[in-house]
C-alpha cells in the first residue's frame, strides 16, 4: 500500500472519530443526505400554511427514503408505518393519488397481518386535509383523518417492499 493511500485512509479515520461525537449532539434537524428516521418525522413541527416559514426540523417538503413496517391500513391510499417490534411512533404514509396501484403497491390488510416491511420515499408534509385535498384532489374522509391532522407525514413517490415475516 503506497504511504498517500495510507495517509488518506488515517486523515478519513481521523476525520470520522472527530465527526462522530458531533453527529450524536443535540436535536437539530439531519443534514440534506444524512439518514432520517420515523422518529424524526414523526416528532418534525413543521409549520402551517405557506407563509414560507422555516421548519425548525428542517424536513418540511423535504423528499426522504425510511423503512418501517406497515402497522395499519387505513384507506387505499393510506397507511401507518413504525419500527419494526416498536410501538411508537408511527409515521401516516399517504398515496399522491386514491391509492398506491400507480407505485406498484395493493394496500391490503395482508400488509399489515405479514409484518410487511416497506421502504417509503416521499416528500414530509404537515397533514392538512383541505390543503391536501386541493393540492392532489383526493377526497379522503375527514372521519378516518381528523386524528392525523397537524403531524408530520410523507406523500409518497415510491413505496417498495422489503421484505415480509409471515407469522405461523
């Protein structure tokens, strides 16, 4: 091994333990690029309306890619996703359309009864069913949505399974 690729790959170990600490401080949002989590988005505040204010979270319209197991099927278009063997929290995954067939996904209840695991890569909004509605055209039923209205969830681009643990 040549002593510049050696030096390179010290300065990159260097780098990384010093970054490392870094990373772990504090609640601020994750960088463009770093990995989020189901957690993060479900805790994000992002702000009401278009005023153009800055999510303090900084994931507002935001396109993230997460994984998380399909927990509840709530509409065609529409269900929850959580960490797997975790309770809470749990994340609203909505369709852009009336359901998930144009991303190659049949939302059933079979999802949720094989444990289904998803990989979900959509833009983080704030649920406001009106703006919804308006922005996709989509009439979902304030009924099933009300209790959802306010958080943080993701519209989806593309939704893909990965993997399914059926229970016997």
């Amino acid at each position: 091994m040549s002593m510049t690729r050696i030096r390179r790959l010290l300065a990159t170990a260097l780098l990384t333990s010093l970054m490392w600490p870094l990373a772990a401080c504090g609640d601020e949002a994750p960088a463009p690029g770093e990995d989020v989590t189901l957690e993060d988005i479900a805790e994000a505040e992002i702000p009401e309306g278009d005023e153009g204010e800055e999510s303090e979270s900084g994931l507002a319209e935001r396109v993230v890619t997460v994984q998380g197991e399909v927990r509840q099927v709530l509409d065609p278009g529409a269900f929850l996703i959580g960490d797997p063997g975790v309770l809470e929290p749990q994340v609203l995954v909505l369709s852009p359309s009336t359901d998930f067939v144009d991303l190659g996904l049949d939302v059933t209840d079979a999802l949720v009864e094989e444990e289904t695991v998803v990989e979900v890569t959509g833009a983080v909004r704030r649920l406001s069913l009106g703006e919804f509605q308006e922005d996709y055209d989509i009439p979902y039923d304030p009924n099933i949505f009300e209790e959802y209205a306010g958080e943080s969830i993701i519209v989806a681009e593309r939704v893909e399974i990965i993997e399914n643990e059926i229970i016997e």
